[in-house]
C-alpha cells in the first residue's frame, strides 16, 4: 500500500495553511484578540485552530 502523498497535496496542504493562518491574523487583529497568536496557530495545523477560534473566541465576541 502506498501511503505517500501526491505532489498536489504537497501544494495544496500549505496553500490552505497560510490562508487559514492569514483569515485568522487578519479577522484576530480586527476584533483585538491576540492576532500573533492565532495567525502562528492557524500556520501549524488544519482545521482545529479556526475551529476553535470560531466557536470559542468569535462566538464571545458576537454574544
């Protein structure tokens, strides 16, 4: 069984992590909520950093 990722995902995967990275510095910053923290977050790993930044740090400031 071959387990080795394809040369897209080897494009596609850091596309989605900057982008994520980027969305969540810029909408961070907006909102004054530590906007360095959550744009290094959303650069290491995919999804769970804009997860949880929507559901616990963008609800409150909604609410």
């Amino acid at each position: 069984m071959n387990t080795t990722l394809p040369l897209w995902g080897w494009v596609v995967i850091p596309l989605l992590l900057l982008a994520q990275g980027v969305w969540l510095f810029m909408d961070a910053s907006k909102h004054g909520r530590h906007p360095w923290l959550w744009g290094v977050l959303g650069l290491v790993q995919l999804p769970l950093p804009i997860l949880v930044y929507y559901f616990f740090v963008r609800k409150q400031v909604l609410e």
